[in-house]
C-alpha cells in the first residue's frame, strides 16, 4: 500500500512542464495528511545548481553597532560631542532617543585594515579580521524595525509581522537535509556579560504556516542538548531499543490490518527518534576533537559559550545539517558601549575566526554560507555613552558558500546613519541567500490564506555582485 | 508509467479550491497528452478537455480563475485597479465597453474578455507575460464555456444569507439518520459510491468521547453508547465544556504572557473559566459573543459579563522599552480586526491593513472601519514597569460580591462618623491652623514622614514588600522595620494612589533613607514619584541600567543625580522636586523604591519641609495653600479640604480612624485573595485615522467611525451616536452578517471530521476553500441559527448522523478516488490534538485530577526552557499535587516559549488567532512519548495494578489489564505475545540491575508504592510505556 501520490515532484514538473504549480502543489502535498512519508530529504530540491548547501547564520543578537564593528566613520569622531544634523534624522524613527537632544557619538574603537583585501575591520576583531579575504561586508543593510522582538522576526520571515515561517524553516521546507539522523534546523543559544540580554522568542526559528517538522530545534550546549532526547533514567538505550521496536512492531501490525500513510511516517519518525537519541549525545560528545581545535575556538566546549557553539556549529554542518542558527545575546549597548564593546567582541571574535578557518580547512567554508550580524545597527547619536537602536544603516559580513570574498558591498553616509549607495533590504539578503543555495526565491512559495507567500514577501533582488 | 494520481470530477462535482483543483487536474492530463496507455475506466469522461455538454457553474468553476488570474488588477482593489475595469463584480463583467460587452452571455466569440484572454498578440494577452500567474488551456476552455453555457452568474457561496435548501431525495433512505446524510448520500449516489459501514461500538464510543470531551472512553462509556445514552452524557459532562473552550482558546489566542520580547505574565484565566462554563450551560452562540465583545457596555454589567469583556483584551501586548506607543496602539488594533474578522466572519480582512483585499471585496476603510469599534478600550502601546496590564479588576464571585459589599457598607459608615460636625472639633482645627502658621514662621525644617513600619498611605501596592526587623544583623535606620529588596536586574515595590498624598511647597525635598548591601550592592538606584497618574518623575544613582524614562538620558523622567552613595552604611538621598519636574502645589500620591540587582535595605521615606504638618492632604487640593490663605481669600473648597484634612489628624478622633484602618486593611485583604484579570474599560475613542500602506507614522488619512465592511448588508441601525462593540456584536449575529454560521458550523464540522466543509476556515473568500457541499453547510447554517444559535444542538446533531458513524478505515476505491476524503465516504483518522495526547495518557493511567477551571498550573517541564526569557529573568516554577496532573487545557500557556510537549504536538503559540492547527508527525512527539516524564510517570501508575497482582496472576491478565484500560478492547494474539516478550526481557534487566530500576522509578513525584516489587513495577512500566507510544493511542479512530 502506498503514497496517494506515486510520482515525485520533479518528475511531475518535468512531464507537466509547467513551473507556476510549483507552490501550490508544493503547499497541496504539505498539507495533507496523506502526504507522502516523511523522508529527511524532502522531494523538492533545488531550482538550479546551488553553490552552497548549508547556512550558518551567526546572530549578533541586540544590535550590534556599526560603528564599532565594521564601519569606520572618520567624519563621525571629528563630528563627535556636535548635535547630529536634522537632516539626516528628522522624520526618521526614533527608539529610547525619543525626545531627547541627539550627539555625534565618534567610534569608540579604532579600526585597521586586514587581509590582502585591506578590509576596513575594528581592531575588536583581529580573529575575524585574520580571515577578511574570506569576507564579503556589507555596509548598507537596512530594515523597517526598530524593536529587538519585531527585527528580528523581521531578519529570520522578512516580515515584522509574526507567525511566517523562518528562514531556515524555507530552506529545509525545499531542500530537506543531508542527515539522516539530526533535525535539519538546529538552534543555539548563549548569552553574553556585556549588556542587556534581550530575550529571543522560539517563535524566531518557527516554522510559521510551513508543515510542523521544519521547525527549528533549539539545541543546549549545557544539559539535555535536546527536549526528551535522554531515555528516562534507567532505561539505558537496549531498554530502550526494545521498547522501539515492540512500539514498531504493534504499528507495524496495525498498519498491516488497516494501511495508513501516517502510522508508517510514525515509524520513521519512531527510528529517528532513536537514532536523534545516539546522535545528538555523539554530536555534543567531543571526545573525538583534537586539543588543536580546543585551542582554535578557545572552548573545550559544554560550557554554554558562544565558542562552544560555535565548534557545535561545524559538527552541525559535517552531519548534514541545512540550517544552523547561533544567537548570542549581548550586544543591547545602549550604555557604556566603549566597554561593552570590549567584552562582547572578545565573546566572539575567537570563535568566528575559528569557525571559518575550521570550515575551510575541512572543505566545508566553500558550500556553507556564514552570515554574521544582527537585527539592526545603532545610532551614530549617543546615548549617554551607549548608542540606542538604529534601522537606518548597519553592517553584516558574509563568508562561504559561493559569496566573493576579501570585498565590501554598499556604504552608509559619512556619519553612518543613512545606507547610502547600494542600500541593501533584508529581503535582498533574503534572496541573495536563497539563490545560493539553489533556490528562486519568487518561486519558492507557499500558498496560505489563500496567498502565496514567500520569505522576500513582495521584494527582494539577488544581488549579484556578491557572488563568487 | 504508473497511472496518474488523478481527483475525479463528476458531473456536478465539487471542490475547485482545496486540494486537487480541477483546473490542475486537466492540465496534467492535457499535459501528458499523448502518455496515458492505462486508464481507469471512471476517468474516461474527464479526460478530454471540457466540451460543451459538461455545465460549469460560474461561483465552483469560473470566479477561482478570475480570483487567481485578474483580480489582483482587475478586482476590489481600488488603486491597483486597471483599465477601471472590475471583475469581481456582475456589473464588471457584463459591462459594454467601447459598444462591445465585457461578457456576451451565450458568445464567447463576442466577449472581449475572451478576446483578450486568448489574443494571439503577447502583448495584448490577459494576463500581462510579467504577470506570475497565467491561464492553461483548461482555464480558457472552462471560460468558454461558461461563456457559451449563457454566462450565468452566481454570488459568492459566503455573501449570500444561508437559506435552508431542500433535503436531496436520496437512492436508499434506509442509511439516512438524519437530514446530514441525505445530502452526504445524495452526493454519493452522484459519484456511484457507497459510504461506508457504521464502526463499531467501541471506535464509536471513543471518538464521540475525544471529540466530545477530549478524553478517551471506558468499559462504561461503550456500554453506554450500547444503551444510546453516551451522547447525552457526555453533552452534559463539565469536561464538554473544556473540550469545546481548548478550540475557542486558540480562536481567540488566549494565553498567560503578554507576547512580545519580555512575554510578561499576566492572568487571564477567569475568562477562561467563563468560556467553559458558557459551553458547559450551552450558552446561544449569539449571547456569547455579545457578551464577549461587549459585556462591558451593558446596562449593568455583571461580574460574568465583565469577565467575558475581558476577550478585547487577549492581544498581545508590549513592555520593550523605546517601542513607539503610537505603532503599538495599531498592532493592537490590527489584531483585534483580524481576530474578529477570523472569529466571526471567517474571512481575511486582515490583508486589507496596508491596500485594499485583493482578492474580496475589503477596502482598507472597512479595516480601519472595524478597528474603530475597539477604539474604545483603555489601553497604553507600551506598558511599563513590572506587572501590571492596566486596568485590571478583581474578579468575583456573587459570595465575595456581598463580602465586599459589607466591607464597603461597613466603611461607608465609618467615614460618615467621621465627617459629622462637631464644635469641638472645630476648635481643635482652629488652633493647628494657628500652630502651623507659626511653625512655618519660625524657620525650623522637619521631616513628613510619608513611609517608616507599614505601607498605610492607602492606595495600590505593588511589588515585594518585605519589612524585616532589627536583630541580628538586619540593618534598621527607624522604627522597627525596614524593607529589604534584592533581586537580579530590575527590582523594585512601590505605591501608588495613596489617600495620604504629598502637596508640596516652597523648599521641600523628597528624601529616603537607604542601606546598600557591602558585599552585594545595587548597581543603580532609582527612585520615581507618581503623580496625575504618570510616574515619568524619576531620580537615578549609579550605573545607568534600568530603563525607565530612557537609558543615557538626562531629564525629568531620568534625571541623573550622582554616582552610587557608599555601602554599608545608610544614607539620605534626596531629591529637588524641580529636578524631576515637580514644584509647589503638585501632589505627589505614590512613591517607587527602584534598584538594579544587589541588596538594599530601604527606610525612612518622606518630605523635608518647612511645614511637616501641612504636607500630607488627603484631598485634592494643596492644604499648605488653604491654611495661608486669608479668611476673606480662602474658598469655599479649601475650607472643606481643611475640614476633612483636620479629621485625618485629629487625636479627638484616633479610634474612628483606626477602626477606619482596620476595615479598610481588612478589606483590602480580603481583596488579595481574589483573582486579577485584564478588565475592557470603555472610555473616550480615539480618533482612528485610515493609514495609507498601515503606515502608523502617516496621519494624512481620513478619519473614520465605526461601521462594517461596506459590500455586506449593513444591518439598518438607527442609533445617531457612534456605534460601538455591542453594535459590531448584534451585526455579527444578525441576519445582515451571511458568514458567522456558516464559520461556526464549519468549524464544529471540522472538529468532528477533521476538515471543515470548507477546508480553509479562516478563509471562506475567494482565494480559501470551497465547500465540498455547499447545501449542506447552509442547511446545518440555517439550522443553527433557528435553534436559537444552540451549540449542543449542533453538536448532537452532526454526531447523531450516519456520515458521522462510519467507519474511517481506508478503503481502496477510495484512496485514488477521493484521497482526501472530500466526499465524506467515510470518517477520519487523525492524530489528538496536543492536549488531549496527554490528558489520555493521564486518564487512563488514573492519575488525571479532573478540576474543572481555575488558575494556569505548571506542570513538569524540561529544565532550562525558560533560559532565553528576560524582563524579568524567570524559571518554570513546576506546581504541587494535582498541579502536575490537571487537564492540559490548564497548562501555563507562555507565549514566546510554548511547552515543549505541546508544541511538539502542534499546539498554537497563541500570538495570533488559529483557526486550524497543524498535524504534524514527527520525530520530537515521539521523544515526548517515550521519554516526558510526565508520560513515563503515568505509564508508572498504570503499571502498578499488574505489578501488584504479579506474579499471582498470569503475565497475560495484567497485558490484558492494560489493554483494556489504555485502549478498552484486549490484546491482539500478536500483541500479546510482544507485550510479554518485552516484560520478560526488561524483567530480567531490571532484577539484575537495581540501579536502573530506581532511576526508572523515580521519574515522576508519584510515591512509589511500598507493597510492590520494584523491579516488577520496573518492567511493567515498560509494557504501559509501549500501549501509551501506539499510533491507535494517540489517534482518533
């Protein structure tokens, strides 16, 4: 007893020879209950040849500034104790400023030219800046949010408005995953001691209005590494070996007696779950790492770091993983950001540059994109010491996976505030990504509430420059 | 070639939405043209491209086309609109343009549309080539067609009133219960096939008992049904009531957090407790929702109605600081349009926030049209501070209600005592008048003392108050107390509202008294002065870290006064009221004690002046300022202010007033112990503008009144004032509204079948779903509203019916036929719903507490979960006793981060409204399954009665045992032989290892029990732990 739908979406397209069904039927499949089983791979695939085949996205969470990361703005520190010019900010939207006098705030960190590139990089950094040949900055992000909750729903659906599906979601939603034995949309957390930690909703890595399994699973560096993975105490795996397959066996039976498409996914679901019940511990247990890259991340791991992480990161991508999100919470400097930015650089700088030197030395940097940055920017105003929440203009940096490196896209204005030649939106990151990874993301569609959405929305243009 | 998966299309047929569009399904075959070697018989009369004989009606066929291919620019919306052309319209499509008609019933030739749609020069074709959608060659055909057929045009199935349709005369009348089934068969007999047989006792009785309650069916039950009684007895089970309230919850996303980044608690479960309460006494559909919407607006609201009001207040709200009121004010608005557009018109007004629907008929002025009648309600964009969702009420019951009532009566009197004349009273008065006038001449400075042992200034109180006393080493600066406070990030108590209220003169400054801990200090100190209902007056030392008024800022509402006084000592700070914006005569009637992390001990707290006596009124007016003034220039409020103020002082009338005190103290104690919850306020509306694109920045919009969507009928109101909630609500059950029955029934159908008739419930316009049978759903439409909009008659009805009894196994011809099960030819299967998943595993295992109502529980939950939330830091605080065994419908319901349990099985996060969950099978519900403990615990109690009679008994009576409890039938010959396989196995493992026989029994705070062997109870564990991971378990059969 099979599927209801015997032919693969590939070979339906090929003979049908229509492209525009893709969405629809790509959302008829997904929702029926009778669809085919679940298989790790998912039956769509790609568009066209992808450069790259797996993302991890590092997440900067509370807005990182600009202006202390990765864009150097002279003009500003000559600028800096001056009130900030009304043309550059009236109209504009305003978070904690609101109502208040606004200053030049200078860069509070000197920056320094890295690589053969000469890439233009806060001496914060100096790990990442080792691998600025890799890099393609981005200097002229901008987005429509202002708020941590919304922006980053902004940055992960390409809406403000919650509840779509995030963009790993899309990407295991058409691609699937290469592992067999591991969700394909992992989640990391770790927060930082370097200002406010802004809390992350899991609605950030939800699968929205997409089929349930493309949610993201949120994967602890500290403790149970996944809800429920661990068999009750007691019940060590042969216990528990059997207890899966008798639960196979009776489903087995039944499914035998009256065949139904959703006890067989149960099976698999069931032998996932088991195998996800060795695999997760093996994918935590770093017995098998050399002293070497403890020395390289500067983490012996399971210690809830943003370093710990990061080397989970690349464990993630080596096991097929599709999309890999790390949030470190902690760059909120709405204060004292000159020490804040000290505290929270070091958080991260080291495990960066060992990521992406770990990936390119085991082959992986060249399909993997990583993307570095946050949900906005900050202020080229003061506030107080700290900068406040700035949607105008910031940065991000892009490495891998198909993206040219040892270049820099896009400017904002001399004093930072505005992106000023080649503003890029959130949507043409969005599409950029997506087309990387084999995917048009105006056919990469799925219909709901009678509309056919897609993670660019509306917009979005791949930006074509960026590309290797 | 494997033959195509093909959706029959019978004549007459349904669906051209859902799943398998007949458009789709043509041009796969047109497609494949020439492929096709091997065909099914029954697919021979639609394979060839529709010809003339076969009828296409305009509403099923014609307009999903138009929707998808031309409406976007040639459709409701008013600026995108092209060529003033309208095609969703019969004037549209019939009009004559340039002498030539747009559609000429009867000519395609003739039809400019039908020109243009299949012109042969590109760039003149409809669709434009840039377009993303284009027309097949089926589409066209479907269009001539219908052209050709004499173009007759149909509404839309949702806009029209529901009128009850004839009962179809069916081939066999000896299947039909009831009329249901006369139009399910009647259907049936069209497509030449038979339902299927009537399920069994047993399957009937379990799924009348999980769709009914949500829980699964005994031994009794099935008896019950046997007897014909089980209907009846779960329609009036309180658990009824639970069930149907988990449905609406999800409508109206109930949750216990505010939503947004902080996701804030806040208590919201009386309105929870009305819901059940209103299914369980089967409260008419109508009444509910004009209570819901409007029971605040009544003559005279009762507590029950207040409660119900309560629903306005169920959106999302937000704490983050820098957020722009204005921008949440309309999210708050634009939530509440899309919930009640879901809710009671089924339908996506939503979509026309930024640009008129492109697809129905919604202007962006009926959105905002919609959204002026909650412009009423008093709320803020950002709320502040930690706690509270203003307004708030307390929440009681008729009891309490006289309680209260005789506490007020009880006061009432005592403050009458109070204000009664008396000459020597009036003496008294006179010479403290004297006295203060001397004493403000004589230049010597005292301290008014607002706050020393106790918080008696009255008014609200908030935040941890904890006086501790002097001894050992607690440092104490006066009187016997002072208030300790200490927390991580940001802390503070506060009160607001006082009756003793602060009027401040010339010269006065606040001060307090304040010990920082040496070893643990704060990092920053705050304090904030509330007056005229704002706290934007606020002093801060040390670090800048708490928010209010604005990190980094220097002003009024953030005014930076130092650096961190020493440790280890106490110290004064003082503040200039100038220096927060305050100066003489502004009466100050609440105070906050702020700190960010660290430990404080916080006294003496007051206004240094030059008059103590003066400073505290009680009235609204400033006594300093009615004492000095002259006899001849003193009004006529000020000498009562000084009247009423000299009672407050009087030594003549100490115990009145401290009998007043202690009615008052006791009241107010009294009143904790009564529930909070969010209160819909109504107050003045606030002007609601239409926003060009949703753009909350740009007011150059009109402003509009309160109406409902323009294209439907709008009900003949003549009421001249604004309209208001009640108004929206009386439309919404009107015979002017065509949807809301036929949303409702959908809905419950879908509830009892898995999909509704129309399979997109939030969506009955033109892009969702079309009713499979669209005469039935008016039917059952029609049939709601003229029982009175009775809910259980609805419900009895449907379950009473032959379609509703079949079976729900798969059957062959059915599987290519009709996959999705559109022709209702047999019942569904699908998985529980994620509560009632768990709330089986409890119920069977005997440990489920079955309290009906009351506040949200905590139940086990994996540590950690909460790790990410902040404003403040918090963990999951799991509860005692039956907490952890409550129906999941108690669950805490936090928004930001859903329990994991749940969430595995697709439980909503409740941020937005859901209509229609998931059904997802994936690998985390198995981990739930076998390794929550909450389920491995209730695999434990269901153990015990088999551990305890082995090894008495068979090993095959205790599988028995469980089976009949888990799933009321007996093992298999196959099952039990697993089943014992498996026993003996983990037997032997468990007796040579007590270690892992501990461990296992440990999961769970349930005792194990003494007379037991533990290694038995161990494996009989493992055999429970595999009846509660079965697929049949966790479905609905």
């Amino acid at each position: 007893m099979g599927t209801a739908f015997p032919i693969s979406r590939r070979d339906f397209l090929s003979r049908a020879g229509t492209c525009t069904l893709t969405g629809t039927l790509a959302s008829l499949l997904a929702q029926s209950s009778l669809a085919a089983p679940e298989v790790r791979d998912a039956s769509f695939g790609p568009h066209h040849i992808p450069k790259a085949r797996r993302v991890i996205h590092l997440c900067m969470a509370g807005g990182p500034s600009h202006l202390e990361t990765l864009d150097y703005k002279p003009e500003l520190a000559r600028r800096h104790g001056e009130p900030m010019p009304e043309s550059f900010t009236k109209g504009q939207q305003i978070a904690q400023l609101q109502g208040q006098a606004l200053k030049c705030f200078g860069p509070q960190h000197p920056f320094a030219r890295y690589g053969e590139s000469g890439q233009s990089i806060c001496t914060l950094f100096p790990k990442i800046g080792a691998q600025a040949d890799k890099l393609c900055i981005v200097r002229s992000m901008h987005t429509s949010e202002i708020n941590h909750d919304p922006a980053h729903t902004m940055m992960n659906t390409g809406s403000g408005l919650s509840g779509r599906p995030s963009m790993g979601s899309w990407s295991t939603f058409e691609l699937g995953a290469k592992t067999k034995d591991l969700p394909g949309y992992v989640v990391l957390t770790s927060v930082g001691k370097g200002g406010q930690s802004q809390p992350i909703a899991a609605r950030q890595w939800s699968s929205g209005f997409l089929p349930g399994r493309h949610q993201g699973v949120h994967l602890k560096s500290q403790g149970e590494p996944v809800h429920y993975v661990s068999s009750p105490d007691g019940a060590d795996l042969v216990g528990q070996r059997r207890l899966v397959d008798a639960v196979a066996r009776l489903n087995a039976a039944e499914n035998g007696r009256n065949p139904d498409p959703e006890i067989e996914t149960r099976l698999a679901q069931y032998e996932l779950a088991y195998r996800m019940q060795t695999s997760v511990p093996e994918l935590v247990d770093l017995s098998n790492e050399t002293e070497e890259t403890f020395e390289l991340y500067g983490t012996r791991g399971a210690d809830g770091s943003y370093a710990a992480n990061c080397l989970l990161a690349r464990r993630l991508a080596e096991r097929g993983v599709r999309f890999i999100q790390l949030y470190h919470r902690g760059w909120d400097h709405h204060g004292g950001i000159k020490r804040s930015m000290e505290i929270t650089a070091k958080e991260v700088d080291q495990a960066t540059g060992a990521l992406l030197e770990d990936l390119d030395r085991r082959g992986l940097l060249e399909d993997t994109i990583v993307l570095w940055g946050g949900e906005f920017g900050r202020t080229p105003m003061g506030q107080g010491d700290g900068r406040d929440h700035h949607i105008k203009g910031f940065s991000v940096w892009m490495a891998g996976g198909g993206i040219r490196g040892g270049t820099s896209y896009g400017a904002t204005d001399e004093l930072g505030y505005a992106a000023s030649v080649d503003p890029v939106h959130v949507h043409d990151l969005h599409a950029t990504m997506l087309h990387l990874l084999g995917l048009d993301h105006k056919r990469s569609t799925f219909r709901f509430q009678g509309r056919d959405y897609r993670l660019t929305d509306v917009s979005g243009k791949v930006i074509q420059s960026w590309l290797a | 070639m494997e033959p195509m998966p093909t959706h029959l299309r019978p004549r007459g047929g349904p669906i051209r939405r859902g799943l398998f569009p007949r458009s789709i399904l043509i041009r796969i075959i047109v497609g494949l043209g020439s492929h096709l070697p091997i065909l099914h018989p029954l697919m021979l009369p639609l394979l060839a491209i529709p010809t003339g004989d076969v009828p296409v009606t305009f509403d099923r066929d014609v307009r999903p086309i138009l929707s998808d291919n031309c409406f976007e620019c040639h459709g409701p919306d008013t600026n995108k609109r092209k060529a003033r052309l309208r095609l969703d319209r019969e004037e549209g499509l019939f009009a004559v343009r340039d002498g030539r008609p747009v559609v000429a019933p009867g000519s395609s030739a003739n039809s400019e549309l039908y020109a243009r749609i299949t012109h042969a020069d590109p760039d003149s074709r409809m669709p434009p080539a840039e377009f993303r959608h284009s027309l097949d060659e089926a589409e066209l055909e479907t269009i001539r067609i219908w052209i050709d057929q004499g173009a007759i045009y149909e509404g839309h199935w949702a806009w029209n009133k529901p009128v009850r349709p004839a009962v179809p005369a069916v081939a066999d009348g000896s299947w039909v219960r009831n009329p249901i089934d006369a139009f399910v068969l009647a259907r049936l007999d069209a497509e030449g096939l038979l339902p299927s047989p009537t399920a069994d006792a047993r399957t009937l009785a379990r799924r009348l008992s999980v769709d009914l309650t949500g829980l699964p069916a005994n031994a009794d039950q099935i008896a019950a049904f046997e007897r014909g009684e089980l209907v009846e007895a779960l329609l009036a089970s309180a658990h009824y009531g639970e069930r149907m309230t988990q449905h609406w919850l999800d409508l109206v996303r109930y949750a216990d957090t505010v939503g947004y980044h902080g996701d804030q608690e806040w208590n919201m479960w009386p309105y929870r407790d009305y819901v059940i309460r209103a299914f369980n006494e089967n409260m008419p559909f109508d009444k509910f929702s004009l209570e819901q919407l409007g029971g605040d607006l009544f003559e005279e609201p009762t507590m029950s109605d207040k409660v119900a009001a309560g629903y306005n207040r169920l959106n999302m709200v937000t704490f983050e600081g820098g957020s722009q009121a204005k921008e949440y004010l309309l999210k708050y608005a634009a939530d509440r349009v899309r919930n009640f557009s879901t809710v009671w018109l089924g339908s996506t007004v939503g979509c026309a926030e930024c640009h008129d629907h492109k697809f129905d008929p919604y202007a962006t002025k009926d959105f905002y049209r919609l959204s002026a009648y909650f412009a009423d309600i008093e709320e803020v964009g950002v709320f502040s501070g930690v706690g509270a969702v203003p307004p708030q009420m307390s929440v009681t019951s008729p009891e309490e209600e006289i309680e209260l009532a005789e506490f007020a009566a009880a006061i009432q009197s005592l403050k009458i005592d109070l204000e009664r004349d008396d000459p020597a009273l009036a003496q008294g008065q006179a010479s403290w008048e004297s006295k203060a006038i001397l004493e403000a001449g004589d230049g010597v400075r005292g301290s008014a003392v607002w706050l020393d042992d106790a918080q008696s200034n009255g008014g609200t109180t908030e935040g941890a108050w904890s006086f501790v006393g002097a001894g050992d080493s607690t440092p104490v600066y006066s009187g016997k107390h002072s208030r300790k406070q200490t927390g991580s990030g940001i802390v503070q108590h506060h009160f607001h509202g006082a009756e003793k209220r602060a009027a401040l003169a010339e010269g006065d400054l606040f001060y307090t008294w304040v010990h920082l801990d040496p070893e643990n200090p704060p990092e920053q100190l705050m304090l904030q002065f509330h007056v005229d209902g704002t706290w934007e007056h606020r002093a801060v030392w040390g670090a800048d870290k708490i928010s209010f008024g604005g990190v980094g800022t220097d002003r009024e509402a953030h005014r930076q006064l130092g650096d961190l006084p020493a440790t280890g000592e106490w110290v004064r700070l003082e503040v200039d009221p100038a220096a927060v914006g305050l100066g003489p005569g502004r009466i100050v009637d609440g105070m906050a004690y702020t700190q960010f992390s660290g430990l404080a001990h916080w006294d003496e707290a007051g206004v240094e002046t030059d008059t103590p006596s003066l400073t505290f009124a009680t009235g609204s007016g400033s006594v300093y300022d009615a004492v000095f003034a002259t006899a001849e220039a003193r009004t006529k409020e000020q000498t009562q202010l000084l009247r009423t103020y000299y009672r407050t002082i009087s030594p003549t009338l100490n115990e009145t007033r401290a009998a007043l005190g202690e009615a008052e103290a006791e009241k107010d104690a009294f009143q904790q112990t009564l529930p909070v919850m969010l209160e819909t306020v109504s107050v003045e509306p606030r002007e609601v503008r239409v926003l060009p694109r949703g753009n909350w920045m740009d007011e150059s919009g009109e402003v509009v009144l309160p109406g409902v969507p323009a294209f439907l009928p709008q009900g003949g109101s003549d009421k001249e004032e604004r309209a208001d909630r009640l108004d929206l609500a009386r439309w919404a059950v009107s015979d002017a509204n065509p949807l809301v029955a036929r949303a409702f029934v959908n809905r419950v159908w879908k509830l009892l079948f898995g999909e509704g008739l129309a399979r997109t419930p939030d969506d009955l316009g033109n892009q969702g779903a079309r009713p499979t049978h669209p005469d039935l759903l008016d039917w059952l439409s029609a049939e709601f509203i003229e029982s009175g909009w009775d809910v259980k008659h609805l419900v009895r009805t449907i379950v009473s019916s032959g379609t509703y009894r079949q079976s729900s196994l798969t059957r062959s011809d059915l599987v290519e036929r009709d996959p999705f099960n559109e022709l209702l030819a047999r019942q569904s299967r699908w998985r529980h719903d994620a509560e009632f998943v768990r709330d089986g595993a409890l119920a069977v295992s005997g440990l489920l507490a079955t309290t009906v109502g009351g506040p949200s529980v905590k139940p086990y939950q994996p540590a950690g979960h909460w790790r990410e939330l902040n404003f403040p830091m918090r963990t999951w605080k799991q509860g005692e006793a039956d907490q952890l065994y409550r129906r999941s419908l108690y669950t805490f319901w936090c928004r930001t981060f859903l329990h994991p349990a749940m969430d595995a099985f697709d439980a909503p996060s409740r941020e937005s409204s859901c209509a229609k969950r998931n059904r997802s099978n994936t690998p985390q519900q198995a981990l739930v399954l076998l390794n929550d403990p909450g389920f491995v615990e209730a695999a434990r109690a269901l153990a015990e009665a088999p551990a305890r009679l082995s090894p008495k008994q068979a090993d095959g009576e205790g599988v028995q045992w469980i089976w009949s409890r888990a799933l009321a039938r007996k093992a298999r010959a196959e099952e039990l032989s697993v089943a014992l396989a498996l026993l003996q196995e983990e037997r032997i493992r468990f007796h040579a290892d007590p270690e892992a026989t501990q461990a296992l029994l440990a999961v769970g705070r349930r005792p194990v029990p003494d007379d037991l062997t533990d290694a038995e109870l161990a494996a009989w564990t493992q055999v429970s732990r595999l009846v509660l991971n079965l697929h049949e378990t966790v479905t609905r059969n």
